[in-house]
C-alpha cells in the first residue's frame, strides 16, 4: 500500500484544507483576471464598467467569505478534538515538568552542601577493588 496515498492522512493522501485553499485562491483569481479582462475589452462606457467592476469584485468577497466559512466549519471540529484531547495531557506534563525542576533544585543544593560541608573525608583507596 503507497504511504503517501493511503497513509496517516487517509485516502485523499496529502490532498487537505490547504491545497483546497490553494485551489480556491487560483479560481478566484482566475475569475477576477477575466471579469477585469471581459470588462475592459466590452463596448461599455466608464460608469457601466466601473459599476460592473463594483459588483463582480463584491461577488468575489462574498465568494471568498463563503468558502473560508466552510473551511472552518470543517476544521474547527478537529481542532476543538485536539484540544480536548492534548490538554490533560498537557497538565500532567506541566506538573511533572514541575516535580523534576523541585528535585534537580533538591540535588543541585545538596551536592553544594556537600561540598561545601564534607561531614568526613573519602577514604583513599574508597574507588579501588578490594582484593
């Protein structure tokens, strides 16, 4: 089975909310480059062009608001998910994060206590086998 088609991110592969952003940015440019084209090629007087300008690009805007609606309906389940999901997770790395800052603080000090108040002295041969 080929990982980039039928991988973790489903059959649709790598195909997602950003390459169908992509997709739309192109078709709205797309659409805005011709209705400027037809336009400005149409026997029209300056007022009716400017007026048809206004009213494509207000179509255009109101396309573009539509369609990142849809994506956030679409994404903001699985963030939300996400979020359910990573926050006890989270919490419980923080407070353990926090007990291991205590006990490095803990050993940090009594390794200075120690070498600042040796309570007996090591013995020479303390790091040699005994025979």
């Amino acid at each position: 089975m080929c990982e980039k088609h039928h991988g973790p991110h489903g059959p649709r592969g790598h195909h997602g909310p950003r390459n169908d952003n992509s997709f739309l940015t192109g078709v709205l440019f797309g659409a805005a480059v011709g209705a400027v084209l037809g336009m400005l090629l149409a026997p029209k007087s300056g007022k009716e062009t400017q007026q048809d300008l206004k009213e494509k690009s207000e179509d255009l805007v109101k396309r573009g608001k539509e369609k990142a609606s849809q994506i956030r309906e679409q994404v903001e389940p699985v963030v939300n998910e996400i979020r359910e999901k990573s926050g006890p997770a989270l919490e419980k790395g923080k407070v353990l994060v926090a007990d291991l800052r205590t006990k490095m603080e803990d050993l940090k000090n009594n390794m200075e206590n120690e070498m600042d108040f040796p309570e007996s002295k090591p013995k020479k041969n303390f790091f040699k086998k005994s025979i």
